[in-house]
C-alpha cells in the first residue's frame, strides 16, 4: 500500500518535502495530516528521551567527537521517526484532542463526545475521553514536548513511568466499591469496567446531564432503548456512520447514583446475547476492549484500542 503524503513517520527524519507536504495538508484540515502530525509530535518526544538517555551514558571515549556525535543524533532522529509509526499512544492521544475541538460546541451544551452503538439492546456508548484532555499547542520543541506530556499525564499516566494522576486515584477511590459489586455479578475485573467509565466520561468530567442540570450517573453511555422503563437524559452525541463522525442528539438513560449505573452496566453484559463473548476475556484487557467493540458497543473504529490503553496504562 503506497504511503499517504502526509505520513512521514517511516520517510527519512530529515526530509523537509516531507514536512512541507504535511504542513499543507494540515491547512486543509485533512484528517491524514492531523495524523501526521500527532506522529511528528510523538516522534519529537521519543528523540527527546533518547537524547535523554545517551546524556546520561559516559561520553569520554576514543571513539567519542563531534562526527560521531552528530551521526549518533541523526540516527536517533531516524530511529525516532521510524518508532513513531508503531506507536507509543501519545500520537493516539493527540489525535483525540485534535478531533475533538469539532465537537466542542457540542459538548458546551451537554453532549458526550464520541461514538454511539446502536441495536436491539438500545445500548451504546457516548465516549467523552477526548474531551477532557486539554494539550497546549505550543509553536517550539519544549512547548510541543510540554503539551504531550501534559496530554499524558491527563490520561493518568507519567511520561517518566506508570505514576497515576491525582484525578485517576480519585476515580478509582470513588467509584471502586461499585465496580467491585459489577465483577462478582459479570465475572469481569473491576479494573476494566473503571477503565470503559473513564473512557466514556472523561474521568468523570464529561458526565450526561439531566435537563436540570442534574447529574444523569450514566457512566457507560447506555442508551435509552424502547424496552427502558426508568428515568431518561437527552444529550449530544457522535455517531460514526460509514467512519464519518455524524453528531446527534440521543436519549440515555439515567440513573440515581453512580452504584445503580454499574448494576444496569452487569445486568446489561450478563443478560444480552451480544456481550456473551465479551464475558469470556480470560482477564485479558485488549481481548475485553475488542470485543466490546466487535458486539458493536460503540460505533468508534477505535474504541477497543481506547478502551485497552486505559485500562492497561493508566489504572492499578
């Protein structure tokens, strides 16, 4: 497959025709060029570390002078670009919040940002994780590498390791007895139910709301269907139709309390023959996040992959 324009993470770190043709594309807000350039901004990050790491090795041997020092670091920028096309996560996180600034009016008035499945079971999911990172998108090097590694930290998770972000050991605190509850009644580790709640209220900021303003404790974006007899929210979503984001306005269902939003959550995957293969994950994170995704929870083409990453590198 020939290689998009705008994708320069595998074309040689040093190519100006390459950032040129990305630049341009960017202006056009193609969505390949938003792409390119959270990949560009993850590249920068990870020749940063190993700028980092090759500073902190000696560097007095005789083989150590300006020409071996300076093909060093353009192998590292090589390596750099090169690595970025695999992926860290960072590019991912980027894209989200690039994305997401289309849907911001949206979310102004109550909306969840992301994708909504849809079908028989009236369930979906209204995905707000892109909406509550805020990553500076600053015109240098430092300010680039500071808005990734703000972006990260937001996820929970440290650009120096696995430290948990004060509001990711919050969520848990609150919400863990719950989850707790749902895994005796699913089988399925409290751990990766925190991690679909996260996901779809943004740590809890991006949360559905009553027409009172009230909370609607919808913490997993399930729809109200034609066979829900409780109390309903209406609120602005994003639809994938055909990989287009499509916004519309849903009905979802609305709870009391937190702890009754899991109770419906586990009553939902146990009794509806979609998730049967969902509840067969074998602890596995990435297994549970795809199948939710294959049962078409979500209409997101990258809700699994959301959905993994959090679980795996941003909770206990």
């Amino acid at each position: 497959m020939t290689p998009s324009k705008t994708d320069v993470s595998g074309s040689f770190a040093l190519d100006a025709q390459g950032l040129g043709n990305l630049k341009r594309s960017a202006k056009a807000g193609s969505p390949d060029a938003t792409r390119g350039a959270a990949q560009q901004f993850e590249a920068l990050f990870i020749n940063q570390m190993m700028k980092s790491m090759r500073d902190a090795t000696p560097q007095d041997g005789l083989m150590d002078n300006q020409q071996t020092k300076m093909f060093t670091s353009m192998l590292d920028q090589q390596l750099s670009q090169n690595m970025s096309k695999r992926g860290m996560g960072l590019a991912d996180v980027l894209v989200r919040q690039l994305s997401s600034q289309n849907d911001a009016k949206a979310l102004a008035i109550g909306g969840a940002e992301g994708a909504a499945g849809t079908g028989a079971a009236g369930t979906g999911s209204a995905n707000g994780a892109a909406s509550m990172l805020d990553i500076p998108m600053l015109p240098n090097k430092a300010g680039a590498l500071k808005g990734i590694d703000a972006a990260v930290q937001t996820n929970g998770v440290s650009a120096s390791g696995r430290t948990q972000s004060p509001h990711v050991r919050a969520f848990q605190e609150k919400l863990g007895a719950h989850a707790a509850e749902a895994e005796a009644a699913t089988g399925v580790p409290a751990k990766f139910m925190l991690g679909q709640a996260a996901l779809e209220t943004g740590w809890g900021k991006r949360m559905i709301r009553n027409a009172d303003g009230s909370n609607a404790n919808n913490l997993f974006g399930i729809k109200a269907g034609p066979g829900w007899k409780g109390k309903v929210a209406t609120a602005v979503t994003t639809e994938y139709v055909h990989g287009h984001a499509r916004q519309r306005v849903e009905k979802f269902r609305a709870y009391d309390t937190p702890a009754d939003s899991f109770k419906d959550y586990a009553r939902m995957l146990a009794n509806n023959p979609r998730y049967e293969k969902v509840l067969s994950h074998g602890g596995d994170a990435a297994t549970f996040a795809h199948g939710l995704q294959r049962a078409g929870y979500a209409t997101d083409p990258h809700y699994g992959a959301k959905l993994a990453s959090i679980i795996k590198n941003s909770l206990a």
